[in-house]
C-alpha cells in the first residue's frame, strides 16, 4: 500500500503571543499572491507562531526565514517561539481573543477546533489566488472541503528493537504479529534486571504519542468509521484484550499511567526497554546518548499477517484569520513547502517532506533512516485523531479508559462502551 496522503513560559511570552495579532484588523488581506510588502512600500512584518525553532537545531529556523526575506524583500518574519505544549496553549487563548499571530504552526489536534473557532483562514481560496496545485502536497486535508492546514513535515512511528536483548534472549528475527510479540515480549522480560519488553505511556494528564493506538492501526483496523465512533467491534476487543494481556503478564515498564513520552524513550535509550513506538527524531539523540547500543527498525506488529499502518503526525502550517497579510503569509507557507526547502527542512527535523517531490537527505546511506522510509512508503499513514473536534480531549478520554482497564476497574465490553459513549457525544452530528 503507498503512502497517504515541557517547558515554564513566561508572561512576557505569553504577551507576546497573544499581542502578535494585535495589529490585525478587519482581516481583509493587503496585497496579491503574486506581490511582497505593502501597497505603501513598506515592510510587512509576519509574526510566526510556532515550536519549530526549540526543537530544531541552534539558528536553522532562523537562517531559513532570512533566506525566505532574501528571496522576498519588503516582508519581514518575527519567530514567536515556544515548546509545543506552550503553544498550543497559547495560540488557544489567542484564538479566542482573535489575536492570533498572522502564521501558525498546528497539527491535526487542533485544526478543528481553531477553524470551528473562525480562527483560521480557509487556504483554498489562497492557493487559488496564487495558482498554487495542491497536488504538489503528500496530502490536502479539508473540513468541509476546504483545506484549513497544510501540512509542511509528516513525522511517523514505526517500531524500535533493541537487538542485543533479542538476541540474547534467543528471538530470531523481528515479531510481525501480536503473537509473535507476546513471545518475544515474554522472552525479554527480566524484573531482576529492571528490563521489560515495551513501555505504554497513558497519563492522563499529558496525553501523547500512539504507543495504544498504534497496534490497532497496524492491523488495518481504526476507531472510528466515517468519522464517527467505531470501538464496539471485535477488533477493537481484541485490541483491548492484547494490551490488557501485556500489562497483566508484566511485560509492560511500571508506571505508565504517570510516564511521560520522554520518560519512554529513555528506558529504550538506557537498554532497559526491548521495543519501543516512536518517531524519527529519536534516532540520533538515541546514538548520541548510548552509541553502544544496537537497534534496528520495523513495523509495528499486526494482529495477523502484515502490518498495513503506521501512525503518523504532522508540523502543519495556517494562517490567521484576523491577520492583515494573508497574502504575504501565503507566500511564505508555499516557500516552506516548495520542493528543495522542504527537503532541507525535513532533513533538519528528520520527518518526511509535505512535498510530494521532496526527498529528505537523511534517508541517503544511512540503513537505519532507510529502514524507517521503507516502513513509511509501503504503510497507510493513520491520523485518525486529526481534524476532529476536541481531538485532545477524545486521546485524554482514551488514556483515561485504558487506565481504569488496566486498574481491573472496568472489563473490556465496558472499556468499549463508555469509548463509544464519550467519543459519540463529542463527534455527533459531525
């Protein structure tokens, strides 16, 4: 199948974030797509909200928007940077006082909800105004038919192994099914040794990653269907079952209704964990942390036969509705996702470019990023928590029911029951 389409922030941050909108007006833009600056000769000044830069490495973020005001003079970019978290935190507060900074960087979590919100402005009518062919991107997702988000970056999570503990525990091979799994699982698993097979991050709090979700994708089943809650089915039981059976076997790293993402990747990192769910981007701070260990990458396991998806998110890209410059921050969304600056910036973040032309540098003589491309190019790329209303919220509810299944608080059927519930009340009428 080919591919588809925490950190303290100050006050003075948060000022500067909520005000980046403040010189908005009536959201009518002041140029055409095919101009820079303003009708008055002087320099439109972008204000990009986004977590980009602290997650980058020191000056790229910089340097690309210098580059970008070379290539286009008379606009200015002002970098409003913060960790995620913060972020979307703060671009919540400044869509509702409709002072959101005239770019923002966003992903599927919220792009609903911002759009629901009239905080964003609809791209499709931009991209016409700039003759611009969404076929140019992996994938053009709409509300509505209309497209509120391009997608710049695609980040996806196959599987990590530890290849020193498998092997010293006699797996030959990696596991591709659930039971595969179970038994290599099993195999690994040494509490003496503070060693456990995988860790299931679910806190409630700080709801992250798809370390549940994805074994169901990768078996080609999903929760929802036609957007609609779908966790009364036998796969999703089954699923259920699988993950409630890797916990009460104690395969499972304690503490996973308080473990945060990170915490995850440095019980891999360490070599206490044999498999672990994960982006990319984990790669190299993993070689650069324990250059001894060893460790390959693969699918996630699938119930039975051949892993058919992987779970995916994305560095996406809007534009404010209250911005004054729409057509100026037009200019520069369609820079970052031309074909070469989109495969530096790929490489740079070590995610797969939303160009559909681009190829990231990374991929080119390194086996483990080759493995990860390979993974990526033959599986579906599962979003289904992106463009839905309160996405945050339904991945909060689904944590908080793995929790109380885990505990021995509820049984299965009522797992999927108060799923079906909650998710129905939250996406009815959609």
């Amino acid at each position: 199948m080919h591919r588809r389409s925490t950190a303290f922030v100050t006050a003075v941050a948060a000022t500067a974030l909520v005000l980046a909108g403040c010189s908005a007006g009536d959201g009518s833009d002041s140029g055409s797509g095919s101009g820079s600056g303003s009708d008055s000769g002087e320099d439109v000044t972008l204000d990009f909200s986004q977590w980009w830069e602290v997650e980058l490495g020191e000056g790229v973020m910089r340097d690309l928007m210098d580059r970008f005001e070379e290539e286009h003079p008379g606009i200015k970019v002002n970098l409003i940077s913060n960790p995620y978290s913060a972020t979307v935190d703060l671009q919540t507060t400044a869509a509702a006082t409709g002072t959101l900074a005239d770019i923002v960087a966003i992903n599927g979590a919220s792009v609903y909800d911002l759009q629901d919100q009239g905080a964003i402005t609809d791209l499709s009518a931009l991209m016409d105004d700039a003759g611009f062919d969404p076929a140019e991107l992996v994938s053009n997702d709409q509300i509505d038919g209309v497209t509120y988000m391009v997608r710049a970056l695609n980040f996806a999570y196959p599987m990590y192994y530890n290849t020193d503990l498998l092997d010293a525990a006699g797996i030959d091979g990696l596991p591709t099914t659930w039971d595969e799994f179970d038994t290599a699982a099993a195999a690994v698993t040494d509490p003496d040794s503070n060693v456990y097979a995988w860790s299931l991050p679910i806190n409630v709090q700080s709801p992250a990653g798809f370390d549940s979700q994805s074994w169901l994708w990768a078996s080609g089943d999903r929760m929802l269907k036609d957007r609609q809650a779908n966790f009364e089915t036998p796969e999703v039981a089954d699923w259920l079952d699988f993950l409630k059976g890797q916990y009460d076997n104690g395969y499972v790293t304690p503490g996973a209704f308080t473990q945060q993402e990170q915490q995850k990747v440095e019980e891999f990192t360490a070599g206490r964990n044999a498999f672990m769910i994960g982006s990319l981007a984990h790669i190299a701070g993993i070689r650069e942390a324990n250059p001894d260990l060893n460790f390959s990458i693969g699918s996630v396991p699938a119930k039975e036969g051949e892993s058919t998806g992987i779970a995916g998110a994305s560095w996406g890209l809007g534009i404010a509705e209250n911005s004054e410059h729409k057509a100026e921050a037009w200019e520069l969304v369609q820079w970052l996702v031309s074909e070469d600056v989109n495969s530096e910036l790929a490489g740079e973040a070590t995610g797969f470019p939303g160009n559909a032309a681009s190829v990231p540098g990374f991929v080119d003589g390194d086996e483990l990023y080759q493995l990860a491309f390979d993974v990526y190019s033959s599986s579906e790329f599962v979003t289904e928590l992106e463009g839905l209303p309160l996405a945050l919220d339904l991945n909060r509810n689904l944590n908080e029911n793995l929790v109380r299944l885990l505990q021995g608080e509820a049984d299965v059927p009522e797992t999927q029951a108060s799923l079906q519930t909650y998710w129905t009340d939250v996406l009815g009428g959609e």
